[in-house]
C-alpha cells in the first residue's frame, strides 16, 4: 500500500491513507479488506467480487442476514446496476460491467466512493442495524403503516368485481384497524406498567427504569423462552424493523424487493435464526429478545463500529484525495446517447395519476380563486373610489401589503421545508417520568400529541375534501358512462 | 359492477393495506405476549441476574455462566452449603410451628456466622428434602449462576421477602462473589416460593455489569466513572469510551470543510468524466416534489376556504382579504405551472425508476431537512393515559393516511374511467 503523508498544512485531520481505508472498512458491515481496494485502483479482476457484495449490502433495504448472503453474484449485480441507475449514478461504464465478477473493481471502487460521497453511508448503515434497548417510538409518520415483505398471494381478480366485494374489504380493513387501537391501548398500558414497577434501577439515571428489552433480557437471560415464531419488537410502531423500508401502501404491484424477500424467506423471522447470527446486526433487526451474551456480543460490535465510524470521519480527506486519482487514472466516457436502461425487471408506476390529480385540483382552486379575487377587487375599487386619498391611506396600504406578504411567503415555506426543524425523525426511546421532566434534546409526549392532533384535523380536512370529489366524480361517471350503476356505500 | 381493470388496482391496493394491518397486528400481538409474560410471576429458568446496588466494597465481577469457578470459591461452596444444609434444618423446625416467618432474609455473610438465624421462610411443600436452595434465599445482592459443568440446573430463586438492602454488617466480600458460582448440594427438585413478580420487586432488579458497560460505551451518559469495572478475562480490559453514539453526531454537525469540499469536488469531478447524461429526476425526486406540491395544494385550499369565509368588519381587513386572495391566486399559478414542468419533463424523460420506494437516504431523514440524528433521544411522557393517547394518535393519524391514499387510488380510477369512455365515445 503506497503511503502517503498529507502535509501538516492540511490540517489537524490529516492521516496516512491505509489507516483511512482501515477504519472505513472496518466501519462497513463485512467490508472488504483494505488490500481488495488497492487491488480495485489497479482495476483487478479478484477484487470485483467483493466490491459487488459491498454494493448490494449498502443499496440493498432488507436487514442483513444469512440468507441474504446467499443471493447468486449476478443477481446481486443487477440489483446494484438499477439501484445506481434509479440514484443517478453518472458513468456508464458500471451499467455495461459484466454480472459475473470478472471484471470493473475500479468502476465499482468509484461507485463506492460516489455512494460516500453523496451520504453518510457507514452511519446509515449503523443506524440500520443499531441495537435498540429501549422501548422506542418513531416520531415522524414515514412509512408507519407501511407494507412489510410480500404481499400475501391473492388470487388475481380476473374481470368485473362486484362492488360489494370492495364494500366487503372496505369493512375488514375498518375492523382491522379498530383491531390495532385496542391491542396498541393494551400494549400502551403494559410499557408503561413495566416501567413504573422497574423504576429505580437503571444504571443510567436519565432513564431511570428498565425496558422491555432489558426486562426481558434478565428475566430470561439464557433466551431459553423464547415466544414461538417472529420475535417480538418493542418498537411501538411496529411497523417494521430499522432497514426494511419498503413500499409504501399502495405501490401496487409487487416490487423487486419484495420478490426478493420472497425468495429468502424472511431471514430473521425465523426463532433459531437469532440464537447463532451469522451477523447479528440483522438479527437483530427483526428479533428484538436476545439471550444476555448475543446482546452484549452485539453491542460489543456496535461499539468497535462506531469507534471505526469515528476514526473513518477523522481520516477520510486522505480518502478523497486519492480517489481523485483513481479518478484521474480513467479515461473519460464519451457522452452516450440517452438511454433507458434495459435491465429493469418490472415496470414501476411512477404516479403520474397522482400528479393529474394535483394538477386538476390545483386548476379547480385556480378557477375559484380568479372569480372571488375578481369580484371583491371590483367591489373594492368601487369603495375605495369613495373614501378619501391620503398620505395615510398609502401608508397604510403598504402595511397591508407587506403583513400579506409575510403571511404568504410563510406559508409558502410550509410546504417547502418538507418538515420543519421541531419535527424529529427516527425512533425515539420512551421514557416514563412522573414529572415529565425533560432535557433539551428530548421530546415531550404532550407536545408530540399537540402536533399529532393538528396532523389530524388537517388530514381530516383532506379526506373529507376527496370524498367530496370522489363522490362528484361518481355523479359525473354515472352520468357519462351508460350502464353504470353505482351504489354507494353505505355511510360514506 | 365496476370495469375490471379499475377494480383491480382498488382490490389490490385495498389488499396491501390489510396485509400491513395484519402484520403490525401480528407484532403487536408478540409484543402484547412478552409484556404480558414480564409482568405476570417470573418462572425460574435457570439463571437469574441479581446485581448489588452499587457500593464501594462490592467488587462487580461479572462471571458470566462460562465462568469456571475457582477452588477458592468451590471450597467456600462447600461451606456455604454446609451452611445452608444447616440453617434449613433450623428453620424447618420453625416453621413446623406453622408460622410464616417475615424475618429479613439472610445475610450472605451470616451463613457462615450465625446459623441459627432466622430467615426468610418461604413456604414449603412438606416432604422436600434437606439442603434446600430455598432455604438459602441470598439477598437479592447475589448472582446465581448455574454450573453447567455439574451438569445440574439448580434453581435460585429469589427470596418472597426481600428487603432492600440489609445491613450487611459482617459480610465477607467473597462469599458473594462465591455465591455467584454456587451449586447446591444435590438437593430435590428447586422450590418455589413466592414468586418474583415485577410489580413488587422490579424496583430491585439490576442490569448485569458487562452489559452495562457496554450500554454505556454506546449510548447513555456516562455513569460507569465512578465504578471500576473488572471482567472476565475473556472480555479483556475494560476501556470506557462514552456516548459514541452522541460522538457520532457531534462530528457529524462539526463536519471536517476540508472533507466536505473534498468531497464535493469528487463528485464534481466524476460527473465531468462521465459520460451520462444530465442527471434527470429519479423517481424519488418526481415523488418528493409531487409531495411536496400536494401538501401546497392542500394547505392553499384550506387558507382559501378561510379567506373566503371570513367576513371583513371594516375596509382594511377587507383591503387585506383582497390582497391575500390575490396572492393566493398567483402562488396557485406558480404551483402549477412547476407542476406542468414537472409533468413535461417526466414524460419527455421518464424518470429513473427506484427498486424501493425510497432511496435509503431520503428514507432516513424522511423527506424533510432535518439532519438526522444517530443516538436516538428521548421521549418523555409522564403516565399512562397520555402514552395511550399518543400512540392512539399516531395510529389514527396513520389510519388516515391510508384511508387518503385509497381515495387518492379511487378518484385517480374514476378519473381513468371517465376518460376512456371519453375516448371510446369520440371514436
């Protein structure tokens, strides 16, 4: 490995290159040694392989597990062909690489480094498979009743479908949910009895009682109870575990992924998966009851990551340095022709209903607007003809002028910052106090409930507003469309 | 009857959402399952994890059950078992009076001292041998492991009458540590006193020092300074490096401008050398700006609906109305003309599609600017009602999400058919 000292003038951050590459691949999930990326800037064939397995565990969104690993290479490599592709990733030559592993380890040295660049991509990964020992609730509403896995196989509605038979499911899906609330009521009062009687024997006085996890983990320390079937996450949502972001609902059909997860089988989800991980990061993200030792095995790892994480920031600048000469070391493409790639495997909806839509509410707002706008201005002018003109009037016109500005350009910010800087993000760990108290960083549950009821009523609004239109646009169908008959659900 | 190729997207997407309920349904149940085991009696399993409040003189080894005990502790064993095998012969006379004794339980110290002192006195099935481990209720300062070796699995269980803390005035500092590797003479079957419930002993349970040095590397504030810790050998030498997590993000914010710089000019430099083209909106993109003029839709509408329904008392307000709305109207006339644009340049150029529905970034910080913080924060709530009530909440609001959606889906359908049969009727 060629040394090379960056000068003291670049700062205090400075370090040699192999301890970069060191702490980067020991900060990556079963990175790759640090001599498979010298062999990648010589454009070696054995160091493909290895970089395409990297590839696929950073872009891939299922958890890390043992079965992931046993994906063919080629598959693997067309996964991270149409991911790069779906991110922009600029050069072509990674698109025409051969799926084997023969060939392109600097074409995918770059790509890794593309993929650093643009994000924090080992804290990501951290983040994916971080051990939660708390009870955790995530505050921002992304995907929180999203899809996990596969939808189960349906038998494919072929032709009309009575319309009973949506009332049908409409129904179920009503019951369901009333389903939810009071197992989560249920759930709710649980947590907070386990930490009420726990209270006083965390080691960590912030916290102050144990959680479930921790309960757990000592109450049956060997694992040996484990409950039969999928382990049990004491994530409130439990919507999914961290790193399987799927669809959201309604991506209609199935995507690759989701294939994919088919064709493993829900690692993870498995009761002997978890007692002897091949990475324990993964199993931890669906089976949340550990055994005392794999819990410790795996926080021990954490920790040796986050450590690795740390020194990687503090080095990386030698990193970049020399990937610009890797850089430099290719020949630069010729501009292609744009092309749609032709690997993909399926045809993903890109909503551009949903931008119809928007487009024709818009419109509607538009029109009703001009007409309102255009009326009071008449009937302004006609009032301000009468009143007098003075030098107070424009003044106090442009007062008016400018709070409406202000008004408006907040509101204009409103949707521009998707969500504004209060709104935390990623799972957050319950803890109970008596007083409520809180430090700076934490959040309050009553001013969460605050927020989450103006949600609500806004959402309310939302929904009542398209069945509205829903409804208008049946009156219109079944008027356009002969041999229509539409029967309204009942009490809709 | 609705056309077939309406209903079955509506029937799919209906489908997808009773599948996510039953599998958050199903995870609730799980959890529901393990709360609900925690609080009910702890059954003995084997291996129990007691830990001595911290106190200056306790050494806090942490012997996990590999730990192979020493001579020294096999042979302070066999007098504490000589000990114990004693002090249940006392106390069964004792209790042949018929009394529950409500004595404090046994220092571990006295075993060796004091005999006959009485302990603890569970109750106890007639007929059960000597040399009970029952007996020996240790207070909960101790560990009990069982020695696999011996090929036993005797049960510890903690004493029904626990006390805080006892005084424990003659306590030899290594019978406790002793008492961790205890195996119990060979004895019957384990006893079973009352029961370890978390409801009145939950306040004395304590986290195994490994783990919580562990715990504390990664995340909480520093709170092992003042302990030394020791381990088995097999965990090597402790090193305490708090809060890495919340290191984590505090160079994230104090980022290296060299490194970010550095890395920007990379990513420059690879988008010259290559030969792809401009980079077009990916799917994700189309997506979020989609979101994002939504959510603009919406919140135009609703300020509309209020100007309009507001009454003006005097001329200024009325002044003021009639400039909002005019404002109104031109950010509505912007929205769509971006909206246009983003419809023509998405057909020009479909958008690269996402394998997921998210890139892994965006994921993470949901859409929104926030920067995303690696240590997870805390939540504060203070009882129960208001736990339900924001669990409740989010639920409902997730509901409505997905309750929005399929309208969303509907109205899109109904707007398809409307405009094939337009189609079918110009033809």
């Amino acid at each position: 490995m060629r040394r090379r000292r960056v000068d003291p003038a670049a700062g205090a951050r400075a370090g040699t290159l192999p301890e970069a590459i060191a702490a980067l691949s020991r900060s990556l999930p079963s990175g790759p040694s640090p001599e498979i990326f010298r062999r990648a800037k010589f454009d070696r064939p054995d160091a493909t392989s290895a970089l395409w397995q990297l590839l696929f565990r950073v872009l891939s969104p299922l958890p890390a597990g043992s079965a992931l690993a046993s994906i063919a290479l080629d598959v693997q490599a067309r996964l991270v062909k149409s991911a790069l592709c779906s991110q922009g990733y600029p050069r072509l030559a990674l698109a025409q690489l051969p799926e084997d592993g023969s060939q392109g380890s600097r074409e995918l040295l770059l790509a890794l480094s593309w993929l650093l660049a643009r994000g924090p991509v080992p804290e990501q990964m951290l983040a994916r498979t971080r051990v939660p020992l708390g009870d955790e609730m995530t505050v921002c509403q992304c995907e929180a009743l999203a899809s996990l896995g596969p939808p189960a196989p349906h038998v494919e509605t072929e032709g009309p479908v009575d319309v009973r038979h949506v009332q049908w499911l409409m129904g179920k899906l009503r019951f369901r949910w009333r389903q939810l609330v009071s197992s989560q009521q249920e759930q709710c009062a649980l947590l907070s009895k386990i930490h009420l009687y726990t209270h006083g024997c965390h080691s960590d006085q912030s916290l102050g009682h144990l959680s479930v996890t921790e309960a757990e983990m000592l109450r049956d320390p060997e694992g040996g109870q484990q409950v039969s079937g999928a382990g049990a996450a004491q994530n409130l949502d439990l919507a999914y575990p961290k790193g399987l972001h799927f669809c959201t609902p309604g991506m209609g059909p199935r995507t690759f992924w989701n294939d994919l997860w088919l064709v493993c089988e829900q690692p993870g989800l498995l009761p002997g998966d978890w007692a002897a991980p091949l990475d324990p990061g993964g199993a931890s993200a669906c089976s949340l009851l550990f055994p005392l030792r794999v819990l410790l095995r795996t926080l021990e790892q954490e920790n040796r990551r986050l450590e690795a994480v740390l020194a990687w920031r503090r080095t990386e600048l030698v990193f970049w340095r020399w990937m610009d000469t890797v850089l430099g070391t290719c020949a630069p493409e010729a501009p292609a022709a744009a092309s749609q790639p032709t690997f993909l495997p399926w045809v993903p909806e890109c909503g551009d209903g949903e931008l119809e839509l928007v487009v024709r509410e818009l419109q509607t707002l538009e029109e009703e607007l001009r007409e309102a706008a255009e009326r009071r201005r008449v009937a302004w002018e006609a009032k301000a003809r009468g009143c007098g003109r003075g030098p107070e009037w424009s003044a106090t016109r442009r007062a008016s002028r400018e709070t409406v500005e202000k008004e408006l350009g907040a509101l204009q910010r409103c949707w521009e910052q998707d969500s504004g800087p209060a709104q935390a993000h990623g799972p957050h760990r319950l803890v109970r106090r008596e007083d409520g108290a809180a430090g700076d960083r934490d959040l309050r549950a009553a001013e969460l409930i605050r927020t989450l009821r103006s949600q609500e009523a806004c959402l309310e609004a939302m929904l009542r507003q398209l069945q509205g239109q829903c409804r208008q646009e049946l009156a219109r169908l079944a008027g356009a469309v002969p041999g229509l008959i539409w029967i309204p659900p009942p009490g809709r | 009857m609705l056309p077939a190729d309406c209903s079955r997207r509506l029937v799919a997407e209906l489908q997808g959402a009773l599948d996510a309920c039953a599998q958050r349904q199903l995870q609730l149940e799980q959890s529901l399952r393990v709360c609900r085991r925690l609080l009910q009696a702890w059954e003995p399993t084997g291996t129990w994890a007691w830990e001595p409040p911290p106190e200056p003189e306790t050494n806090e080894e942490d012997p996990l059950p590999a730990c192979i005990p020493s001579p020294q502790d096999l042979k302070e064993l066999e007098f504490l078992t000589q000990a114990l095998e004693k002090a249940v012969r006392v106390r069964r006379r004792i209790t042949k009076a018929g009394e529950r004794n409500k004595a404090p339980s046994l220092k571990s110290g006295s075993f060796v001292t004091s005999p006959g002192t009485t302990a603890s006195t569970p109750p106890q099935p007639p007929g059960q041998a000597g040399g009970h481990a029952s007996g020996t209720r240790p207070t909960k300062g101790l560990r009990q492991t069982t020695v696999p070796a011996k090929g036993r699995s005797e049960r510890w269980l903690p004493s029904g009458q626990d006390r805080t803390r006892v005084g424990i005035g003659a306590r030899a500092p290594r019978p406790g540590a002793g008492l961790r590797n205890q195996h119990m003479a060979p004895s019957a079957a384990p006893q079973a006193p009352e029961a370890f419930t978390l409801k009145e002993k939950g306040h004395l349970l304590r986290l195994p020092a490994a783990f919580r040095k562990a715990a504390s590397q990664n995340l909480s504030p520093s709170s092992s300074a003042g302990i030394t810790v020791s381990l088995c050998g097999s965990w090597g030498a402790p090193r305490v490096h708090p809060r890495l997590w919340v290191q984590l993000s505090s160079m994230q914010t104090s980022d290296s401008m060299d490194a970010a710089a550095a890395k920007t000019q990379f990513l420059q430099n690879m988008q010259t050398a290559s030969g792809g083209s401009q980079p077009r909106f990916s799917a994700a993109e189309v997506e979020a700006e989609a979101r994002r003029l939504r959510k603009a839709c919406s919140l135009l509408r609703l300020r509309v609906r209020k100007e309009l329904s507001a009454a003006p008392v005097d001329w200024m307000q009325e002044y003021r109305c009639l400039l909002t709305l005019e404002g109104l109207q031109a950010m509505v006339g912007q929205c769509l003309q971006r909206l246009q644009e983003l419809r023509a340049a998405v057909a020009e150029q479909p958008p690269l599609p996402c394998p997921v529905g998210r890139p892994p970034k965006a994921s993470l910080s949901c859409g929104g600017g926030a920067e995303p913080t690696w240590s997870p924060q805390l939540l504060v709530y203070s009882s129960t009602q208001e736990l339900q009530t924001l669990a409740a909440l989010k639920l409902r609001v997730a509901v409505l999400d997905q309750q929005i959606h399929l309208e969303k889906v509907l109205l899109e359908e109904e707007m398809g058919v409307q405009q094939r049969s337009a189609a079918l009727r110009r033809t």
